[in-house]
C-alpha cells in the first residue's frame, strides 16, 4: 500500500475514533486498517493513535501528522482533478436539516446524481449540533445563524418566515393587532438543539429586530412538533413560510402581525475551518446554491 493510502487509512482512523467504523468507511477489512497503521508509526517512529478498550484518539504527534495529512490529500485529490479534468468522485457524507432535505434537496437529488456519477452520497437528518470530523461527516445543511466558531460556510438561501396560529386559537385569544398585544398571547417553545433554551419569537419593529418574551404551557424539540402544536391551538409559532405553505392554503394556519415579520431565516452549508475544501464538497456546496436559487418564499424574492 503506498504513502498516500496510508495517509487515507490514517486520517480516517482519527476521525471516525474507530479502526473498525475507518474500516467500513474504505471498505476494507479491520485487520488490514489496523496493520497500515502499525506499519505507518513503525516507520515514522511515532506513536501516532493512542487505543484504548472504549477509543482510539490522536496522540500531540498524532495531531500534527493528522493536519498535515489533510491538507496533502485534498491537494492531491485537487490537483488530481484540475489537470486531468476529472469528474469528482467518491464518499460524500453530509448531514441535512429534515424539512430543507424533504421540501428542496431529495426531489433534485436524481439530477445530481447524474451530473456526478462519480460520487456516492451517505445522508443523515438532524437539526443538532454536529460533530463533524467524530462523525465522519463533510458538511452539514442548517437553517439559522452560525454559532459554532469552528464551522465556516456558505450561505445559500435566506427563507421568509411568518408569525402564525390556528383559527381556534385566534377565536379562544382573540387576534393580536400590534406588538403590545402579545403579552396577552401564548406562544409554543421551540427548544434549540445547540443552546438548549427556547428560541424567543422575533418581530421587525421599525427597521430593527426585537425579541418578544411569551407565555408558553408547551415546548418542543422538533420541526414537525412545532407547527403541530400551533395547529392544535397551543399558542404562536413563527416558521419559514415555506414550512406550512399547505396548512396556510387550507386554513389550519393563518398569518397575524404581517405588518412586525420575523428576520429572514438564512440557509447555509457548513463545513470546518481548519481543513481545505475538497472538490466534493465545493460541488455539493454550488449545487445546493443552483437549487434554492430557484426555490419559492426565498426572503430576497419576495
């Protein structure tokens, strides 16, 4: 196996913590990922994997060899590419955020497949924080504002998004005809998966954002329980339009205080900082800003 396989095996190993899941990542035997590695520090002189019973994590020259590493295969693997004008190819994994994935990415997912046969995709559905080298994952798709100091992305898309409740509701509290108002309204909690408190409704309220504090006997931690809930009467929810563009059309929603809209929410594909961009990634990354170019309710187009 040659220097560069080694490489693959190695960087593999230290982000998936695991020489049996590195293994099923290349399609190759455990005992043939295990044995790279041995031979790997035996030639380098170095210890480089630290394994125990429960992990296996890099050791200080670990991590230094690790970053190096990284940075030669996707220069290579670019390299590769730009002068032998080749087709991307290969494992892309990426994280996707559900209603995103289902309304957008899934339906013009065959078109991408054709475009880069080359390429086979593994995809996960998630709204939490994730760690993206421990998961062995190459970018995520999220709604909302970047957080995490250690991601950087592209934005691809800026979501309108509407303040709504059910008729029933509306008839129970009446409708709120101004900001004041809602102090004697209920709203339904949406616990974020990264900070894990609820995510307070926001208002555009001459040409600057305010956060607006609410009662709420119900919280949530997911999409489809969220809009949910403001279907069954439990109070305010504020979601991208597209989200409940059926349930406005058939009345079991409808819009209130469209004069205060919330902040448009932004669309972004994320990925580490520290590592350069391998071509996969730099595709899949334009491709996603292909489609929601085009997609309706975007906050730009209205």
């Amino acid at each position: 196996m040659d220097r560069f396989q080694e490489m693959q095996a190695f960087v593999r190993t230290a982000e998936r913590s695991s020489f049996s899941q590195a293994a099923d990542d290349l399609n190759i035997p455990r005992a043939t990922i295990t044995n790279i590695i041995k031979r790997l520090e035996m030639r380098l002189g170095t210890r480089l994997l630290e394994r125990t019973t429960r992990q296996v994590r890099l050791t200080h020259d670990g991590e230094a060899y690790y970053q190096r590493c990284v940075r030669l295969l996707a220069d290579v693997e670019e390299a590769d590419g730009a002068f032998r004008g080749a087709m991307p190819k290969g494992l892309l994994t990426v994280n996707l955020q559900g209603t995103l994935a289902r309304h957008f990415v899934m339906p013009a997912l065959p078109e991408f497949l054709t475009r880069y046969p080359g390429l086979r995709l593994h995809i996960s559905e998630d709204d939490r924080l994730v760690d993206l080298v421990r998961e062995g994952v190459d970018c995520v798709l999220r709604a909302g504002t970047l957080r995490d100091s250690s991601m950087i992305g592209r934005q691809v898309a800026s979501m309108e998004q509407v303040s709504v409740a059910s008729p029933a509701y509306l008839m129970q509290f009446g409708e709120p005809g101004s900001i004041a108002d809602l102090g004697h309204h209920f709203t339904v909690d949406y616990i974020s998966s990264t900070s894990g408190r609820a995510v307070p409704l926001s208002f555009n309220l001459d040409r600057r954002v305010i956060d607006i504090p609410m009662r709420s006997t119900i919280s949530v931690t997911g999409a489809d329980l969220y809009t949910s809930s403001a279907i069954a009467g439990a109070g305010l929810i504020q979601v991208p339009r597209y989200r409940i563009a059926t349930e406005l059309a058939d009345g079991q929603l409808k819009i209130v205080l469209p004069a205060f809209p919330p902040p448009p929410m932004p669309v972004s594909v994320l990925y580490l900082q520290n590592r350069h961009l391998s071509p996969r990634v730099r595709i899949f990354a334009q491709w996603l800003a292909e489609i929601f170019k085009v997609v309706p309710f975007r906050a730009d187009a209205a």
